[in-house]
C-alpha cells in the first residue's frame, strides 16, 4: 500500500531462456527498464496524471529495439507490421485502442488520439490511420520497424513449422510493453502496446487493444497491462476478472491477480503475466512463465526492476 504515486512497468513475458541471456544482455535490459521508469516517474513527481505517465513510459518503451512494440514489433508471417495498443483512464473510464495498424510510430499515441479526439474506443485500417494524420502523430517506413532479430525470429519461427518442430521458446513468442499507474491524486490509469506474437496471421489481433483483456484502468479497482498467449488472456477478460473479483468479492489486487493468472491462465494453457497497481498503491507483478522483464516504483521506495 502506499500514498505517493506509483509506477509499474513490462517489457513482456517473451523473456530469453535464462541459459541464452549474457550477462551484457541481461544487463541492457535491466537500464532499459530503469530509464523507463525514471521518465514515467519524472511526470509523477511534478503531480503529472497517471495518464501521461503511462503514455510517457510507453512511448519509451515503444521507441526501444529490446521490446515488442513500436520499432522492435515482430514480424507477421507475411513479413509486415501489424501492432495493437490501447490505453485507458481510470478516473473517467475514458478508453482507446487500435489494432493491426502499421506505419504509425508510437501506437499509444494513436490509442490516445482514439480516447480524445473521437467518439469511439477501438478503431483499425484507413480510419484508424486517418485520425493519426488529423492528430499529426509521426509516421514511419518499413525499414524504420525493421529489425534483424526480429527477423531471424520469423525466420527460424516459419522453418520450425515447416519441420514440423516448433519450440515454444517464450523470446520469439511473447513479447508487448505497457506501464500502469497511480498518480498522488489517486487516480489510475494503463496502457498497452505490442506486435504481436511472431508469424501471427496478418489480420490476427491479439489481447492488448481489448479493453478488460490485456488492458483496465478503474479508480475503483486496478489498473492493468498484461502480456502473454493473447488468445487465452481474450477468453478469460484476465484484466475485467481480476476487477470483478476485487469488487464484487473483496479480494485484494494480490488475491485476485494470483488467482486469474496462476490458476485460470495457466488451467487453460495460456502462459504469461501482467503489471497492476490498484487503487490502494498496491502492486502486483504476477506471471505463470519463466520471466517478464518488469520495474516498479512507489514513492518514496528504491525503484527496482526484474526479470526473472
Ligand atoms: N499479448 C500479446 C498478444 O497476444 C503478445 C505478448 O504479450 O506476448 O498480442
């Protein structure tokens, strides 16, 4: 529990295998995550809302090679850019997501351009590209969303398939970034954004841009990213369950965050984690898999980040 503001960010449950990580490696991860924090804390600080907090994270981590968002999204089995992202306010219940959108810099920028600047929550395609241009957000080509390593990965992901021999390696697999906030006035916000997962079907969207899937913010509850088999985090509304369980049977974040992803997720297979702060300043950081690159702040407290 805590007063102050508080911070909770990932970087995605697709961590490298514990015996594949450098230390080098490990280490890049570890001063990605801080810097993240460091800037989403910066707005806290200065009384900035949980809103622009968590869009300020996100943006970084959206604009970091390392995750599966923005510059860094993997690759479709087409070979194109397909990113979801959303983002809500939990003060107002205020939400905007997109889906399957490619060319826009920053998703999150676009999720928030949904939120203020149309009626709407979740939009796609040419409209979702039009508000972009109306809301003057930055575009970029395809060699800007290029990246080597996440090539390889579709590469080794397509030839594994061919042979008949995939692995379920969670680095080419999972991957997303978000960040979830409370900010001293005490209201609580999330956002969202990710690629995908590796050779998914173009058109496929996943559970970050679904509001009450791998995205909530309610000042009466929590306020969650999550990460993870996308597919089994949409048919659980992991996030909504957590929230429902919180209110209607008094369970605290912990209880009820464990519960979902622990006991739900991983009894249908599904396999990842999410961040949430709730309305208390608690936090919570659970995840059913090897890792999920992750750091949280709470005023003042050290702020620490983490992988496995
Ligand atoms: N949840 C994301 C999706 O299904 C991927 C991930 O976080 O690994 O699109």
């Amino acid at each position: 529990m805590a007063d102050g503001f508080v911070l909770a960010i990932h970087g995605g449950a697709g961590v490298k295998p514990r015996p594949d990580m450098t230390d080098k490696q490990e280490a890049a991860y570890h001063s990605a995550l801080a810097r993240v924090l460091d800037a989403g804390k910066e707005v806290l600080a200065s009384d900035g809302s949980a809103l622009d907090a968590v869009s300020a994270a996100v943006t970084m981590l959206e604009n970091e090679p390392l995750f599966n968002a923005g510059y860094g999204a993997v690759f479709t089995r087409e070979g194109t850019h397909e990113m979801d992202a959303a983002i809500m306010d939990g003060c107002t219940r205020a939400a905007g997501a997109v889906a399957g959108i490619s060319g826009v810099r920053n998703p999150v920028h676009l999720a928030r351009a949904v939120m203020e600047r149309t009626d709407h929550v979740m939009m796609i395609g040419e409209g979702a590209l039009s508000i972009a241009r109306d809301a003057g957000l930055a575009f970029e080509d395809d060699a800007y969303f290029f990246t080597q390593e996440r090539w390889d990965s579709l590469q080794d992901t397509l030839r594994m398939e061919a042979e008949g021999r995939l692995d379920d390696d969670p680095s080419r697999r999972h991957g997303t970034v978000g960040a979830v906030a409370r900010d001293r006035a005490g209201n609580l916000a999330a956002a969202t954004s990710t690629g995908g997962m590796t050779a998914k079907r173009s058109g496929r969207v996943g559970d970050s841009p679904i509001i009450g899937a791998g995205t909530l913010a309610d000042n009466a509850t929590c306020a969650i990213s999550a990460t993870g088999d996308g597919e089994a985090f949409i048919r659980l509304s992991v996030a909504q369950e957590i929230a429902a369980r919180m209110r209607l049977a008094g369970l605290s974040l912990d209880e009820a965050a464990s519960q979902v992803v622990m006991n739900d997720l991983t009894e249908i297979g599904g396999t990842g984690g999410l961040v949430a702060v709730g309305r208390d300043g608690s936090v919570a950081l659970p995840f059913n898999c090897e890792g999920m690159y992750r750091g949280w702040s709470v005023e003042g407290h050290e702020t620490k980040t983490a992988i496995y």
